[in-house]
C-alpha cells in the first residue's frame, strides 16, 4: 500500500516528477561518462537502378525497318527436339527480324551509324516486349539525328573491364573501300548524344562494324565482283577521330564496297549475291590472303546477265537468307539449299525476278522454325522455341 500511495503521489505531482526524472539523468551521466564512441554521418546512399534489375540473359531482336526490343529468355522455355515452336515477334508485312542478340541485362548495345557515330544503350534500358511485340523504333530511343541511321549493331560485356576493352576491337569498313580499327577502350566512356566513331570523309558512308579480338582475318567485296581477304593485324589500331587506311581498292568512281565479313571460322563458307538474282557459296580457303589496299581476286563472274554483286555474308547451313527486292518483295532461302561453288563462277539463280526488278538487299537470318522442327512429333503439344545461349 505504501508503494502505491508514493506513484498516486508522482503522478499527482509535477514537480516531484521532474526532480525524480532529473535525479535519474544525474545517474545515468556519471555511470557513462565517456566520450561518444559511434559516428553519426547524414548522408543518404543513391540507389542506381541498375542495382535493382537483374542480371538476367536476354533476347534481342531488331527488325529490318530498325524496331528493337528486350525479351526476358524465361517466355522461351527449352523445348525438346520435334517441338513445334510458338510464334515469335510480330511485325509489318513488309518488315522482318533481321538481328536476334543474346545479351545480359547489365551489358551494353552499341549503335553505329551511316554518318560515323557511335550511341550506347544499356540493354536493360532497351524497351521491354513479349515475343509477338513489334519494338519500338530505335531513332525513338537514341539521340539520333533525322538524317543518318543505325548501320551496325554490338553487344558488349561490362565497360569497366580493363582486360577486356582492352584485348578486343572494333573494325568498320564504308562504302569507298576504307577500313578502320579502334580498340573497345574508347567507346568505353558512354555519352547521352554519342561520339564520333570514324572521321567520313565527303560522299562517304559507314557500312559496317563488326568486333572482334585482334585476330580474326577481313573479307571485303566490291560491286564490280571483287573481294579481298587479310590478316586484321594488317590494320593497326588507331584512335576514334581517325579516317581509317584503304581495304580494298575500287575498280571506278561508280564502284562501291557491298560487305564486310570477319573470319574467325573457314568452316564457314562466303555468300555473295548479285542484283539480278544470281548468287553462291564459295569456301573461304578458295580467297588466298593478300594485304591490304588491293584489287582483290574476283568472288563472282559479273555479267549484264547477273547485275552488280550487292551483298558479302558469311554463312552456315543452320541459317536463311532474307532476299528484298526494289519492288517490296521478300523471300526467304535455306542457305543449305545454295551449294558450295567456285570461286570465280557466275552462281546460279536463287530467285527469279520480273524484268523491271531487281535485288535491294540481303538479310541473314535464324533459319525458320519449321525448317528446324522438320521432324517434330504428331504428339508434341509444347508451345515454345527452343533459344540456346552461346557465350563468347
């Protein structure tokens, strides 16, 4: 009774609760007398937003007309072999999927363009879709100027690696025969309106950008029917404003490069087609390897029967090809349909053409899904591609 008579006397008391209140901090004082031991800092830590997304591996895909997406590899679950696939992106009529890239979130796309430019892209900042999405348009999503357009595509690691910018390249080629190769290290510093990849020269154009690691061997060919083939050690290295050295040597003031190939496989063979609809493979051992700058040796027998030669690509029977035509046409081809030829031959005819059109462009592709399933089971109800991942 005693105890609670002194708290009913403390809670009715205000000044005895203070001088009880101030007694007990006396208390504590003495008993921890020593100096503050922690820190206190105000700061708050930024949190990026690439520390929130997941590295995970994803599909890229970017169409001929240049529409581009992200697709997480989780809506393309493995699917055995006699699977029957499931449809993929969707797109205009006329339009197609020409570049398919694996990549992770965490990498970097870098854009080349017709001017010299080069724009990066983290891949996690390329839009999302599914895979029936069409994309968005890449001149959308990069400072791009009205007047030039997006030539070459890569994907690359990390930029920050020291090792790895360091022991790969870039190599571009244009239109008047010149090549041109810079170490990864200068892009490696990403600009929001890009940076100047190659100094082009007037009445010039970049064609085409490829990496590589410092040893692979250059294939260019011109539309008079010529190409060459050397050692990439052959160009030095130089750095972003540099206007390049000569590849190949045009034959006339009308000549022009059509492709450029890097060969890191000769189990690979070399595709060229013609603008009236000729073309052929030819093994790459039939292109002895010479320096840089010539005339080259003749990759296809140009005839007014065949037309200019207007495309180079290196080619496997695991792939298709996308022919255009100038009229809007587009058919796609098995490469395991063409058979390997000779080097110096006219080809044959892959696709027949009317007698006012003629071959726009040539597109390699991921061979179509049913050529792939030809031998899919009746039973097979699964509905999903088969991606597979290859790394570096």
């Amino acid at each position: 009774m005693e105890k609670i008579k002194n708290l009913q006397e403390i809670l009715s008391n205000e000044d005895l609760r203070l001088t009880l209140l101030i007694d007990d901090l006396k208390e504590v004082k003495e008993k921890y007398s020593d100096d503050r031991r922690s820190q206190i800092e105000y700061s708050s830590s930024e949190v990026s937003i690439e520390d929130m997304i997941p590295n995970e591996e994803v599909l890229i895909t970017i169409s001929h007309l240049g529409y581009i997406k992200r697709t997480s590899l989780s809506e393309y679950r493995a699917q055995g072999r006699g699977g029957v696939g499931s449809k993929g992106a969707s797109t205009r009529e006329e339009d197609f999927v020409e570049e398919m890239i694996m990549a992770y979130n965490h990498d970097y796309m870098l854009f080349f363009t017709e001017q010299g430019k080069c724009f990066w892209l983290k891949v996690y900042e390329i839009p999302e879709g599914g895979k029936t999405a069409k994309g968005r348009a890449i001149q959308n999503i990069i400072n791009l100027p009205k007047d030039d357009k997006v030539m070459a595509y890569i994907s690359t690691k990390d930029l920050k690696d020291e090792e790895y910018i360091n022991s790969h390249f870039i190599v571009m080629c244009t239109k008047k025969g010149v090549i041109k190769k810079t170490s990864l290290e200068a892009y490696s510093r990403p600009r929001t309106n890009g940076i100047n990849a190659i100094t082009i020269r007037e009445g010039d154009q970049l064609l085409e950008a490829k990496m590589t690691n410092g040893n692979s061997q250059i294939m260019m060919a011109v539309r008079s029917g010529k190409s060459i083939r050397f050692e990439e050690e052959k160009v030095r290295a130089m750095g972003r404003t540099a206007a390049g050295v000569r590849g190949i040597r045009l034959a006339n003031d009308k000549d022009e490069v059509v492709g450029m190939i890097c060969v890191n496989d000769i189990q690979s063979s070399v595709l060229v087609v013609s603008e009236n609809g000729y073309g052929k493979r030819s093994a790459v051992e039939d292109y002895r390897i010479t320096n840089r700058g010539g005339k080259g040796v003749k990759t296809i027998n140009v005839t007014e029967k065949t037309g200019d030669l207007i495309s180079l690509k290196n080619v496997t029977d695991d792939e298709d090809l996308m022919v255009i035509n100038k009229s809007g046409i587009t058919i796609r081809i098995g490469v395991d349909t063409l058979r390997v030829m000779g080097r110096a031959t006219q080809g044959v005819k892959i696709i027949r053409l009317r007698e006012d059109d003629s071959i726009a462009s040539v597109a390699k592709v991921t061979k179509a899904e049913e050529d792939v399933n030809c031998d899919k089971s009746n039973n097979s109800e699964n509905d999903d591609i088969n991606v597979e991942s290859e790394n570096e």
